[in-house]
C-alpha cells in the first residue's frame, strides 16, 4: 500500500491528528515498575494497550531502545509485533547519512523493523533522503523546524533565505510519491505557518505540544488546511502528573484525541 493512503486510512478511522511519542525514560516509570529493561517493556506495552483505541499513530524514539543494547532491540520488535495494524508506526531515529549507509539504515528500519515512517535529518543532503522513499510503501519526516531552542542557530541561518525554508523546498521537490513531510515544531508557531502556507501540502509532524508547551491551536491549525498530518504527545500522555496507572494515561490519550479532532 502507498505510504500516503495507509496514512489516511489511519487518520480516518480515529478522525485525529493525535501521534503518541513512545519515550519510555526509565527514571520516571511509575511505581510497580523496574527502572531496567523489564520495566521498561511491561511499561510500554500497558501504555499501547491504554492508548491504542484514541491514537492513528505511534512515534517511537529510538534512543529509549538503543540504550538497552541487543535486549532493547529484541524489545522494540516485540512491542511493534502488538500493535494493531490499523496504527501508523513511525521509527524516530533522525538518520541522516548517504550511499550504502542510507539504504541500510533503511532496511533496518523498515525491514528488520516494521516502521512505516522515519524521521530524518537533512544535513547530508538529498542523497540520505532517496533510499528511504525510493519504495513508496514507507515515508519519511525531514527535520526542518525542530522543537528545541538551539535547534535556531543552525535552522534559521541565511536570514531572509534561512536554512529551513531550503530544506522545506527540497522536501517538496522530492515529494513525488507524497512519502515525505516535514518535522515543524508547534513551540515555534510563527513559522509552523509560515512554512503552511508557502508549502501547503506537505505533512507535518508537529512535536512540543504538552510538556514542552507548543501551541495547539496553531497545530492543529496547518494539519486541517493539509488534511494529513500528526501532533506528537509523548510525556504528557506517557507520565501524566496524577491518578492511577494506566487509566490515567488512558484519559490523557482520549483528551488529546478530542483536542486534535477533525
């Protein structure tokens, strides 16, 4: 199936943009739970349950994996085995190199691995972007505007021409099979727009709403003028401040999905 038509079957069935990020910190599991690699696994895998009915999407960050060794590698499969095929699986690993590299970090990732999307980095050009879109059953989300602060000295540089809108251009100019979007942080809402409106239809996928205070309005804004796009909450649902585990998380996945309906 095209990347772009399993996209909206997902969006459709759950009429939200809501994206849960799978950042499972160790050092806030709640209590009842190991700060190891078990803890880690029965955590993550109550959290799909809880979560799984209000959610057309799962990002998941590679790192909280990775950290663990072969052990977190045997666990990511596991837990992506569990989800329900009508969730959109998208592998949060900022890859970003060329040749050989690119194209088996690509089979990593949607082979070995069953992840319909990545997140990217654009800094090696358009040669680390091709083999990840070269089948257009799997897509890509390119780094343009990020979430964290510093993540300006480097994106907005060029002034008039800064450095995001280039890559924006090169995103829309690759996007031939509709496999590729953007990253487009939602603290940074001037330019969440300003990037909507000169490419309007691109995806998003827009981080820092919840814990990092991103706007919601403004997200929620530019996904409906595009009709396909994902507002990631990852630690605002995962680790909510109060209640009891997991129907707490339950209640903050149905409260995101209700905020970001369309």
């Amino acid at each position: 199936m095209q990347f772009i038509k399993k996209f909206r079957e997902c969006l459709t069935e759950k009429q939200t943009f809501l994206c849960i990020g799978i950042d499972p910190d160790p050092n806030k599991l709640p209590a009842g739970f190991s700060a190891n690699a078990d803890g880690v696994y029965y955590f993550v895998k109550e959290i799909l349950a809880a979560t799984s009915a209000y959610t057309p999407a799962y990002k998941f960050n590679l790192a909280f994996f990775e950290m663990w060794g072969s052990r977190g590698w045997q666990m990511l499969e596991k837990l992506l085995s569990e989800v329900p095929q009508n969730i959109l699986l998208i592998g949060d690993a900022k890859r970003g190199d060329i040749g050989n590299s690119a194209k088996f970090y690509a089979k990593a990732l949607f082979e070995a691995l069953p992840f319909h999307a990545v997140t990217l980095s654009p800094y090696l050009g358009t040669e680390s972007i091709l083999p990840f879109i070269a089948d257009e059953s799997y897509g890509a989300f390119i780094l343009c505007v990020t979430s964290n602060p510093s993540g300006r000295e480097i994106q907005d540089f060029g002034g008039d021409q800064p450095l995001y809108l280039k890559v924006a251009t090169i995103v829309q100019q690759l996007n031939q099979h509709q496999n590729l979007g953007l990253v487009m942080g939602a603290t940074k809402p001037e330019q969440l727009l300003s990037v909507r409106q000169k490419y309007p239809e691109l995806p998003f996928l827009i981080p820092g709403v919840g814990a990092q205070g991103g706007e919601i309005e403004a997200a929620v804004q530019v996904c409906q003028i595009c009709g396909v796009g994902l507002i990631n909450v990852s630690r605002a649902v995962l680790f909510p401040d109060k209640g009891k585990f997991p129907e707490n998380v339950a209640e903050m996945a149905a409260y995101y999905r209700r905020k970001f309906k369309f």
